[in-house]
C-alpha cells in the first residue's frame, strides 16, 4: 500500500500480486548464478474523491512482469561480483472513465536494465558502480491521445559510491 500527502488522496493504491522465482547455478558449483522471476497482480487506486469539484484521474492498472538475472562473483583477496539484470513489463490500465485520457485504454510496456558492480576495497568496505537504463511507452490503442508526450520516457542513471558494513 502506497499513502500519499494530503493533496494526493486519489493516489493512494494498494498494490497486490503474486510472483515465482527460480535461482540457480546452472554450471554446478560454480560462481555463476542465474535468476529468472514471473510477476502479476493489480494496483488499485483510491480514484476520484467526492469531496473535491475536481474530476481525479484512476491511476488502476493490472501488471505482468518477466525478469532475468545473471551474478558473478569471484573470490580472490578482494573479491566482488557484477550483476546484470533485465525487467520487462506491461501495465493495462484500468480506468472506466472514457473521458480520461490519459489513463482510459492505456498500455505501458516498461523495460528496465541494470549492471551493478560490487568490489571489496577492505574490510566491510566496498566500492559500488551501477548504470541502470529504464524505459516507458505507453499505448493508446485506437484512441489519439496528447499523454503520450508525457507518459513516454527514458531515464538514465549511473551511480558509484562507497558502502561501508560493520559487525557489532
């Protein structure tokens, strides 16, 4: 369940699914390990609020998700390991107001990549670099719609920092 600020009551969603994940090492014991996970369920949105004269968009959707993963790690005096990972996703909005069109036949298929590097440096300190590549297009099938220019999008991100972990 998501709860938003007091100025966006008709965001407020629960989100609900269920998923299945396999992981395994498909070369024994080796120090490669590959993942695979299939994702589905609904988002239900509060919806338009009675108490406002403004007509509130119903940001509902039903999802399905497939994801594949792939880790290596090695083990040598410092060792690490880099993960790869790939997300695909289609949303089918939920709306049955035909007047709100941006959300009203709605399809967003929504890619998302990501490799991520994990170095020890020392003891409980590592080095983390991760580039992430994330992309929506949204559908509006049979229907023109102007929301496409802003439901449409790529988001880039690169990150690197320090992580640093002790036991007490």
């Amino acid at each position: 369940a998501r709860n938003f600020n007091d100025h966006f009551d008709e965001r407020d969603n629960d989100r609900r699914g269920w998923s299945l994940a396999l992981r395994g090492r498909p070369f024994g014991r080796s120090s490669i390990e590959v993942g695979l996970e299939y994702e589905t369920g609904a988002l239900h949105a509060r919806g338009d609020l009675s108490s406002s004269p403004i007509a509130d968009d119903d940001v509902s959707y039903r999802f399905h998700a497939a994801s594949f993963g792939v880790d290596i790690r090695w083990k040598a005096r410092r060792g690490g390991r880099l993960e790869f990972d790939f997300r695909r996703e289609s949303r089918d909005f939920t709306s049955a107001n035909a007047f709100d069109f941006c959300h009203s036949t709605r399809e967003d298929d929504r890619r998302d990549y990501r490799a991520l590097l994990v170095q020890h440096l020392a003891r409980g300190l590592d080095l983390v670099a991760e580039i992430r590549r994330l992309f929506n297009d949204a559908g509006f099938p049979g229907v023109f719609s102007s929301c496409e220019e802003v439901t449409d999008f790529v988001e880039n991100r690169v990150s690197v920092g320090l992580s640093w972990s002790h036991r007490f």
